[in-house]
C-alpha cells in the first residue's frame, strides 16, 4: 500500500534500480541488463553446493537471489 507521494517515489526508485541491476532478463537467456553474462557451471559437484542467498525489497514485493559467499 502507497502511503503518500514520498513513499510513492521511493518504491518506484527501488524498482527502477532492481529492474535494471539484478532482474533476470529471460529474452536475453536471463542475463541482467547491466552486467556481462556469467560463465557457465558445468562441474557437477559445484553444482550440488550452490549456496543462495535471497534478500528482499520492497517488503517482500522483490526479491533478489545471489549465491553467497
């Protein structure tokens, strides 16, 4: 819920700079726009190790994913 124009302006900042800086683009094999594709995994035992880490914003509204550290 929008509570005034303040509020109003700082979710759509949000979601501005989620949608250009880590939303997977699936036309373009689910690459984010401002950032080079990253290398394949094709080691199947990082592959069964993958550690993901989700922060939210928005309260909830988005959600990114990265693999964590």
């Amino acid at each position: 819920m929008i509570l005034n124009q303040r509020h109003l302006l700082y979710a759509l900042r949000e979601y501005e700079a989620f949608y250009n800086s880590h939303r997977p683009h699936q036309d373009i094999a689910n690459v984010r726009p401002l950032a080079p594709p990253p290398e394949p995994i094709t080691n199947p035992d990082r592959l069964a190790h993958l550690n993901m880490h989700r922060n939210d914003r928005l309260g909830g509204i988005l959600h990114e994913y990265d693999r964590a550290a």
